[in-house]
DNA sequence: TCAATATAGGACTATATTAGTCCGATTAGT
DNA sequence: ACTAATCGGACTAATATAGTCCTATATTGA
C-alpha cells in the first residue's frame, strides 16, 4: 500500500529531467547517464512513457524522447496510471459474490472509495510540482522505515 | 501503488467481523468459516492484530479474538501499518548521498510528501466507516490532506 | 491432574509480481 | 549505405506475497 514501484520512481525521476530540458530532444542514453538508472530499464521506461503519450519520441538518428505536454500539464496519478495501471486497492472476486453476508463485501467497496479519492488528489499534482525542491514544502518529520528492496540499489 | 495486499484485505473483514461482535470472543475457526477466508491463513492475519494490539486474544479452551478497542478507535492506516508496515513510497538510498543532480533526488522528498498525506487521510476513517456502506465514507476530506504547496500552480 | 481446546511463534514452500536484460526490427538522418 | 536511434516483445532473475504446517504454551473444566 503506498508504495510505488521502482519503476515508477525512475519514471518520475525522468520526467523531471526531460521536463528540466523543454527544449531538446534526449536520448535514452543521455537520460539515463543523467539520472543513473542502468540504460536497459531506462529504455524500458521510456517505451511506456512514449506509448502513453507522456513523451513524444523521435526515433533514428538524432532522435529522442521530450515531453509530451507541460509539466503542469501531466499530473502524479498520469505517471501512476502508465507505470502501475489503474489498478484497484481491492478486487472482490467472484468467489466472494455468492457470500452470504453482505457486510463484509462491503468493505472492499470503501476500499475502493478510499482508493478514488487518493487518485483524484494525485490528480492535483502535477510534474511542475514535483521538480519543486521538497524542502520548499512545509515539512512534517516522518520516520519511516523502509525495506531494502525499495532503496534505489540498481542505479549505478 | 494504492493497492493493498490480500492478507490486508482479509484482515479488514476479520475486524469488520469482529466488530459486529463486541460482546463475546471468537474462535479462529469461527472468524474463518464467517468470512471465508482459509483458516491458516485466518490464524496467520490473527496473530498479527493481536501481536499489534489490535485485536486482544485469549488463549486456551473458550478462548479467541475481540476488537482491542472500539472500532471508531481503528484507524485505516492503523490496519495499513499493522499488515503491510509503515512502507514509504520511495527512498533514497544513502548510498547516493553524493548524487550531483539535487533535482531528481528531491523528487523522492515529494513523494514522501503525498505518501504523508495519504496516511494522515487515511488516519481519519476508522473501522466503524468501513463498517457501514461505502457511500457514507468520510473520504472527500482527503483532498484537504495534500499541501497546499502542492497543488497546480500557473507556475512555468 | 488430565484432556481438550485454543492461541503463539516461526519455519517453510509455493506462487505471483516486479525488475531487469536482451534481441531483432524499424525508422530517420548524413 | 551506414549509423544512431526508438519499438516491440520475449525472456530470465529477483523479490515480495500468500499460504501451510509444526511445535510449544496457556486456559478451562471435568
């Protein structure tokens, strides 16, 4: 829950990049010297990105990938929904519709309610937010510990 | 992201079960056969609430689970940190401390951000909330948990 | 006290998801 | 034509999650 796929971060990671370049084109494998994520996923990244519209490519020569619209333009749930799909907190499965008690299937749908209106205050973030410094933010100390699965071990 | 593992599921109706039984405690056995979840796996989701204080045990014959406080005291995210820990959305690893491109590790920073915001959001909707029909969630507040700093600017 | 009934803790296996790499094809510029 | 790119997708490896099972311990009641 909460947690976005390292993917996802890398995504994010290079979209702030591009969006620092409005200008010109960047190849994959300047991006991912750029942002040290190993090139092969960067180009892996980047496909997703470009088939969503996200970026726009050039392909041959001199070619590359820029944003596809202003980075006020593309918002946090955008990149989650290319990344992660729009997927649900929960899905009831069919084994669950014959249950004879209602109550508890209705827990999956407040899940699901829950799960739209993160989704729509994502949606009010966009990329231009994200290139922001963090600390300009009010900033609450949170002591989180996270595994080490999560830590951003494959850049180089 | 924004979804929730099935164990976190399966304990969402664990204690939705539970707390339409205030009075009396209940058997492993009884909660699975009640929702339908595989009873290894129900005792597995039960030691974790009663470890975490959730839900309060008593060992031996006439022994099982109650709710370890009223269910308007269980918070969502109390459920969230209980089965799947208190996860951040990303971070950044020390090991990249050094990093030369500030903007991009700042990105991270932003993420922890709306992650916060989730969390507290979700701290507000209680176990009583899931226990009746979704439309009556109190979710729309959740909006007002993102910075304001945060939000779509006209900004670049 | 003994037997029956529970939970406690944790090891273990199986499965699913995610990450990462690589290959061949296509496209564009020089 | 040659070179430098992206495109699509297959494939493997790594990781996380789910689910099961075994042994120990506690409690109750006959």
């Amino acid at each position: 829950m909460l947690k976005i796929s390292r993917l996802t971060d890398y995504a994010t990671m290079i979209l702030v990049h591009l969006a620092t370049r409005p200008e010109r084109v960047s190849s994959a494998s300047d991006i991912a010297e750029s942002t040290h994520v190993a090139l092969p996923t960067t180009q892996k990244v980047l496909k997703l990105l470009a088939r969503s519209g996200l970026v726009v490519s050039a392909r041959g020569s001199e070619g590359g990938y820029a944003l596809g619209r202003s980075a006020n333009a593309i918002s946090a749930s955008d990149i989650l929904d290319v990344l992660e799909g729009p997927i649900a907190i929960t899905e009831c499965s069919a084994t669950h519709s014959h249950c004879e008690l209602e109550s508890l299937c209705q827990v999956g749908g407040a899940w699901q309610k829950i799960n739209k209106a993160i989704r729509a205050a994502l949606g009010d973030i966009t990329l231009a937010d994200l290139c922001r410094p963090a600390r300009e933010l009010p900033v609450q100390s949170l002591l989180q510990k996270v595994p080490r699965s999560m830590h951003r071990s494959e850049r180089s």
